[in-house]
C-alpha cells in the first residue's frame, strides 16, 4: 500500500521519541562535552607514533623509512631522519611531522607501517584558532605511549605485542645460532691451522733424522 514506508518510520520514530524518556537504550544523543560516548576500537582520527619505555624521543620505535610518508595520499608527513656525527644516518626520526589539517584519517600511514610505529588516534578535540602552525603536529606532540595505545585500542596493541615479541625472539635465536656457527668455524679453523703447524713440525722432525 501506498506510503506504508512512511507510516512505519514515523511508528519508529515516535516508539524511539516516547520511549527515550523511559529507557536510555532508546537515547540516541548525550550531552556532550560533560557526557562522552565509548568509542569503538577501530574509530580512527588523527595518527601518532608509538614509544616503548620511558622516553618518548629515545623509545620510538619508527625508524625514519619513510614508508608512510611516501604512501600518504595527500602528502601531509614529512620526515627528515637522525644523523650521527660523522653525518651517517640513524633509524630515527630527527624531524617528523604531519599536517593534520591535510591528513584526511584514511590510515594508510598504519597499514604500511613495517615496525608498529605509527597507529590511528582516538583523539578528535583537535580544534585550534591557528589553522596553520597549530594544525602541524610535531615529533614530540604526536609520541604517545604504548600504554596509551593499550588503553584506546587494547585487542590491537596486545597482538602488535605479542607479535612484536615473536619477532625479538626470532631474530635472538637467529643471531644466537650464527654466533655458534662462527664460533664453530673458528674452532674449525684454529683446528686445522694446529693440524698443518703439527705436520710441518714433524716433516721438520724426519728431514733432521
Ligand atoms: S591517515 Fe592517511 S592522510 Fe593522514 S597521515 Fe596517514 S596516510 Fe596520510
Ligand atoms: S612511522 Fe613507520 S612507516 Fe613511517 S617512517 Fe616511521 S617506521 Fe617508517
């Protein structure tokens, strides 16, 4: 019949309406700021970068390879990496900086991102009355703890850990059997060297009788 669709959305509405003063399941608002809506995990705002540890600078764990910088549609982080003092480059960021005013939340930057270093925010008061240089965020305003990363999305951050973990432990085992293969050759080597000494000294031994 002709306008049903109207009738039932009406009936929805006014269930929705009258119903909300008796039940906060129908409440579809809060009152915002002094009430805050729990936001789902995999809400995305803005990026920031991840540190381990104490030290937001030292613990980053991004190590300037500029993954992101090069993925991101419209271009808005910019990175310039560390350099020691013979001028050879260091796998941190001296300068890393992204323009949120720019960056449109896709977080193409955390899919592509080798080292679980920069992840999705959930930070989204980010209103500012200087549109240009208050809109830039710097190294040092987007380094947020693990923990922080723990407390807004808690099921990722646990596997990046767990994962995180595996691979530590993978690259001990291999660098643990390397060193044994290595110290096997040498003993190899230093075996053999004692070998050929012994053979020379006892071809010098029957040349004298
Ligand atoms: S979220 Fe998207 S636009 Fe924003 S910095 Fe990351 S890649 Fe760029
Ligand atoms: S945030 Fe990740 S992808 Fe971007 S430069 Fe650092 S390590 Fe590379």
């Amino acid at each position: 019949m002709l306008g049903t669709g109207i009738l039932k959305g009406l009936y929805i509405t006014a269930k929705n309406l009258v119903g909300s003063y008796y039940s906060s399941e129908r409440l579809t608002t809060i009152q915002y700021p002094e009430q805050r809506a729990q936001l789902p995990e995999n809400y995305r705002n803005f990026p920031f970068l991840v540190y381990d540890g104490e030290d937001a600078i030292d613990g980053l764990r991004c190590t300037a390879c500029k993954m992101c910088e090069k993925e991101c549609p419209p271009q808005c982080i910019y990175i310039i990496p560390e350099r020691d003092e013979k001028g050879k480059l260091q796998k941190k960021p001296k300068v890393f900086d992204i323009d949120i005013s720019v960056c449109m939340g896709c977080g193409i930057c955390a899919e592509v991102c080798p080292f679980e270093s920069i992840k999705m925010d959930h930070h989204f008061e980010v209103a500012q009355r200087n549109r240009f240089a208050g809109l830039l965020l710097h190294r040092e305003q987007l380094a947020k703890s693990n923990k922080y990363y723990h407390s807004i999305r808690p099921k990722e951050a646990t596997a990046v850990d767990e994962s995180l973990a595996e691979e530590k432990r993978k690259a001990e085992e291999k660098a643990k059997a390397a060193a044994a293969a290595k110290e096997a050759a040498a003993k190899a080597a230093a075996a053999k060297a004692a070998d050929a000494a012994k053979a020379k000294t006892d071809d010098l031994e029957e040349k004298k009788n």
